[in-house]
C-alpha cells in the first residue's frame, strides 16, 4: 500500500508522483494554483511544527520540479493549516503560520505579497503579463462548528481582508487587468453576512475576475453565481477542482486551458489516478480522465454554459449524460453516478448561497451540503493552471520503515518499542500502513 490508503489522506509517494506527472505534462504549466490544506486530517496529532513541516514539503515537492523555480506556483491557507485546527486569530495570532509559509513560498513571492501574507495570511501574485491570482485567507470567514472558531466568537473582518480586496481588485480594472479568485472556502462556507458580501465583491467586479476556485470538499463541482438585483444573469463560476486527497474520491488535478489574450478559461482536463491499481501494480499512472467541454457538451466554459448546464439537470431525468458525467467526475471515479443527488447538486451548483439553495430547492429548511499557479507556455499555446492536491506529510511517519500505529498517543512507533503505550495485541496488525484511524486491534483501517 505505499501510494496510500483509503482511509488516510495522500501519501508521500503519490504525491510525488502528482507532481511528477505534472512536470511530464506535454506543455509545461504557466503556473500552477494549490487550493491549500497541505497537512493531514490526522487533527488530534497535529502541532505548528508538524502543519509547518507539511507546507514544506508541498513546497519542496513544487520547486524541484524542474520548472519549479521559474514558473509562480500560488499556495493557500485551508482550515487545516493552523494548529489546532480550524482556529485562526488573524493578524498578531497566527504569526508563526504566516511568516513561516512565507518562508517556504519565498521562491515565488514577491515583496508586497510577502508583505500582506505574514500579516494576514492572504496576497496576489501575477501569473502571466496581466493577470493576477488574487489569494484570500477563507477561512477566516467560515464560522460555525465546522468553521474558524474565533471567527465564530467575533463575526468581523479582523484582518481588513474586504478593504484589500477592494484595493487589489480596483487596481486590476484600473491597469485592465484580469484576476483569478483563490480560496480554499467556497462562497458557501462564508457564514454570517460574509457570503453576501463576497457575493456582492465578485459581482462588483465580475469585469475583471475571470473565474474563481476553492477546494476543500474534496469532491468536484462547480457553483455558478448570478447577479443579485434580477438573479438571473449568470457572472461568475467557482471551480472547486477535485482533491489529491483520497477522502471523496481517487487523486485527481485539472490543468485549465486559457486564452492568452481575454484570460477566458477555455476548458479544463481533469487527470487521476486509480490508487487500487497503483497499489496493486506498484506504480501510479496519472491519466486525462476528461476535458469539460466535450464531456458536458458546452459550446464555451462561460458562468451562463454552466448555468445552463445545471438547470438542465434539476428538468432532466437521472440517466442524462452530462448528469452521469457530472456525478461520476465528482467523487473522482471513485462511487457510481447513482450515489449522487441530482436535484440537491444541481441546486448546489447553481447556489452560492443558503438562501438560494432554499430557493433552489423549494425547501425552506434546506441545508446547502458543507463541501468539507503559473508561467509561460510555448508561444501560442494556451496557459495551463494546476489545481488540487492536498498532500500530507505526517502520514510518512508510519509508511517509513518498521513502525506501528497507537490509538493512545496518536502516534507512530518502532513494532517492539518500550516507549509505545500500545501493546502489540491492541494493534496486532502492527501496520506500516498509516492507518490514521486504526482505533483498536483487528480494525479494518489498521490492517494490510
Ligand atoms: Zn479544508
């Protein structure tokens, strides 16, 4: 099992391999967008230096590839970069995060994105000649259980993150600029009052972002948001790209295909590999699973294609073609279409908000689903951009060598260990596996 488990998040070997299969792409990336969460799920046994360790070593892995240095490649914050998870304070709290991620991003940043990462967590970066990928912090305005605890205890803006935006994004339209919108939070996680006001940013200047993306949920969909007055006049498309994470489905990256002129997102190739079969032949072979347009037939990638793509699923029937393709892509070959809702995800994708799910959805008490960069081309050829992956690296602690898994200190340790508070009866498997969630002997997780 050295290209991991289904049960644990990616592993040191197939995340690598992810990133040899993007050096071996044909056209080589103009920059490459990480939609963030770089360590674990492992969330009990995390400490700073553990998350930092992981950030890392996403960013090793992006340097050495051989375009690595030369091409930007734009890393974001998740929910689970802080330790302990899902509690960011924000500016003067979490200083330890930001200045050390910006250590590990210093390749690619420059000195204002330098300047407003370590003191908020968020920045821009230009891609291309006049593009910028303009990175928020999200999770600082996810609230709720699931979300940024301290955000959940003061509801504001502690980082003055919307006034930036405003900035970055007037100055885009002034220079006529174009801007990739990244966050690892869907429009959908923003809670109390923040997801109408991101709405109402996006819209204000939907001129000049061209698309936005998040991650992670681990799964791959799509939201399309249409303007406020009217709704009904679609504006924007957030990707959410999949994951390298196992948990939702089997490895996946797109690379995104643009025009070099208008910065239009043309189409996207979603790539995977099959982790059975990498375990088994004890080689992991990433292959083009699709390109949108043709497998949805949309004659553009436009906010109203998709839009119109989505409606056509809450009025079709089950066995449509783009739903089987769309339900299929989204847990990444991983369960049938059939596990798949079809109204409830044609609704997610045509709602950035709550209360538009409820709309959507006819349904006054329905919940929307919590959904748990760059460089150059050959000349005239399209740009490409990365996204996904979410590779971890405390996982390695137990694929290395002879060691074991205890449920007591939520640690690894050498099989025969006096130090090891388990005994090997209570986790007889004594797996190198990682089995984050090997609980007791003789557990699925803990086994080969
Ligand atoms: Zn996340």
């Amino acid at each position: 099992m050295k290209y991991g488990d289904w049960a644990c998040d990616l592993s040191p070997a197939l995340a690598a391999s992810m990133f040899s299969a993007i050096e071996a792409l044909e056209v080589t990336p103009d920059f490459i967008l990480n939609t963030g969460d770089d360590p674990a799920h492992d969330v009990w046994a995390q400490t700073q230096e553990l998350n930092l360790e992981a950030v890392r070593y996403v960013a090793a892995l992006q340097q050495n590839m051989s375009f690595g240095g030369r091409r930007p490649i734009v890393n974001t914050f998740g929910n689970h970069a802080n330790s302990p998870v899902n509690q960011f304070q924000g500016p003067g709290g979490d200083d330890w995060l930001y200045s050390g991620a910006a250590q590990a991003w210093l390749p690619w940043l420059s000195e204002d994105a330098l300047r407003t990462l370590t003191f908020g967590g968020f920045y821009q970066m230009r891609v291309a000649p006049k593009l910028r990928a303009v990175v928020m912090h999200s999770t600082m305005f996810s609230g709720g259980e699931s979300g940024n605890w301290f955000f959940t205890v003061n509801r504001t803006d502690v980082g003055a993150q919307f006034p930036w935006l405003d900035v970055v994004l007037g100055e885009a339209r002034e220079r006529g600029e174009k801007v990739l919108l990244l966050r690892h939070c869907p429009i959908s996680d923003f809670d109390y009052g923040f997801d109408e006001m991101m709405r109402n940013v996006t819209e204000s200047y939907s001129d000049v972002i061209v698309a936005s993306f998040a991650g992670h949920s681990h799964t791959s969909w799509y939201t399309v948001q249409r303007d406020a007055a009217t709704d009904r006049i679609p504006l924007d498309v957030t990707y959410v790209s999949g994951s390298g994470t196992p948990g939702g489905g089997n490895p996946t990256f797109r690379v995104f295909h643009y025009d070099l002129d208008t910065y239009e997102i043309l189409d996207y190739d979603q790539y995977w590999v099959d982790m059975d079969q990498a375990n088994a032949n004890g080689r992991p072979e990433w292959k083009k699973d699709h390109s949108a347009r043709p497998y949805y037939g949309l004659k553009d990638l436009s906010a109203a294609s998709w839009e119109r793509l989505a409606r056509s699923w809450l009025q079709g029937a089950d066995n449509m073609t783009s739903w089987q393709h769309y339900a299929r892509a989204m847990t990444r070959n991983r369960r049938p279409a059939e596990s798949q809702n079809r109204p409830v995800q044609a609704c997610t994708a045509l709602s950035v908000t709550s209360e538009l799910y409820k709309q959507c959805m006819g349904d006054p008490h329905a919940e929307l689903p919590t959904h748990a960069d760059l460089g150059s081309s050959m000349p005239g050829e399209l740009i490409k951009v990365l996204i996904g992956s979410q590779p971890v690296a405390q996982c390695s602690k137990c694929l290395d060598g002879e060691m074991t898994w205890c449920w007591k200190d939520s640690s690894c340790h050498l099989i025969g260990s006096l130090k090891n508070p388990c005994s090997n009866a209570q986790c007889a498997s004594a797996s190198k596996i990682s089995a984050c969630h090997c609980k007791t002997c003789g557990d699925a997780e803990c086994s080969n």
